[in-house]
C-alpha cells in the first residue's frame, strides 16, 4: 500500500477551474512500487486513457490516439474500445476476468504540441518493448514530465511562420501580391489569436 510520505505528497483536493482537471493520482491504491502489469483494471485504464487524452490535447488525429491506446491495451492484456471526438475520449476497457471499466473525457482546448506528441509516442514504444514492465512511480513521472513539456517555438515564431507559410501556398498557386499579402496577415493574425486564446484555456469552440 501507499506509504505515509505517498498519502502526504497526494492529499486528496478538488480542482477549481471551471474544466475540472483529473487527480489522476488519485486513481492509484496500489504501491508505487507495483508493475503496471499487476495494476488493478482501474489503474491500467486510467494510464491508458490519460496517454490518449494528452496525445489529444497535442492536436494529433483520432487514428493515432486509438492506435496509442490499443497498443498499450494489448501490452496489459486488455481490450480497449474507444470513441474519439475532437476534444473527447469514451472509452471502455474489457480483462481477462470478464470485468469492464469505462471513462469518459474531455479537453477544455486543443492545440498544438508536436514535441509533447513526440515524446508520448516514444514512451508508449518503450512501454511496448518493455511489455509494460515498468513500475507505477515511473509512469506516474513520466507522464507528469511530459505533460509539462512546452512548445519548441514562441507565439510569435509560430504565427511568422503560418504567415510565411500561407503567403507561400498562394504565391504557388499563382495568386497576385494583393493576395498574397492578405493571406500573410490572416494566417499570422489566425495563428496569434488562435495560441492567445489556448494560452487562456478558452474554449475550441470559440477559435
């Protein structure tokens, strides 16, 4: 069971924000030291389902997402069926022992993350290779590492290059200097007001 420093380090809060976040600690009553293999079905679901909703989150697509999850289900002998919304997950996970767990989850936003959605790709090879093999402390900070992981590139950068980007795209396709100049601003502008906006957690809706 979870030591007394581990009960003082995960003390039970609920989030504030208007989108609630998950405590995904709080899933957890196994030992730190247990493997995931040895996990209960709630504590493997609950790993899966949050790689699925952070690869989501990087703006990746719903076939990368589920493949992500199938690929770490098989690996804990489970059974993974889910459906995959532009900032939804329902999914429901079927053992060994006929038992079944369902989640469903939703982002407040999207965005993009391309090196957050590198490194969670990587893991869930090496968490493949290791046929799971790893202890819950170790996916627990790992995932907690990625989660935190910020863009390559600032706003700014991001929206010169949209804007470098589209003016190009124009320019191939034969367009005039008018419009090339008006596809350079919109797109720049777009992508600023569109990153602003995520920064703040608004929602997708809105951009």
């Amino acid at each position: 069971m979870k030591t007394e420093s581990t009960e003082q380090e995960y003390q039970h809060h609920l989030s504030h924000h208007h989108h609630m976040r998950v405590q995904w600690e709080e899933f957890f009553q196994s030992d730190d030291k247990t493997k995931i293999k040895e996990a209960t079905l709630i504590e493997k679901g609950s790993i899966i389902s949050r790689v699925g909703l952070m690869m989501l989150s990087c703006g990746t697509g719903a076939w990368r997402v589920r493949d992500a999850m199938d690929t770490m289900a098989r690996t804990l002998d489970l059974t993974c069926s889910t459906d995959i919304g532009l900032i939804s997950i329902v999914c429901t996970y079927f053992d060994v022992d006929n038992q079944s767990y369902s989640q469903s989850l939703a982002l407040p936003t999207t965005g993009v993350n391309m090196a957050k959605l590198n490194e969670l790709e990587k893991f869930v090879r090496q968490f493949e290779a290791a046929d799971g093999d790893f202890e819950i402390k170790t996916v627990r900070r790992r995932l907690g590492e990625i989660e935190h992981l910020k863009g390559r590139y600032p706003l700014w950068g991001s929206s010169l290059a949209a804007a470098l980007a589209c003016g190009g795209f124009i320019f191939l396709l034969g367009g005039g200097i008018p419009e090339i100049i008006c596809a350079f601003i919109g797109a720049g502008c777009g992508q600023f007001a569109r990153g602003s906006l995520a920064k703040r957690r608004i929602t997708v809706a809105a951009t």
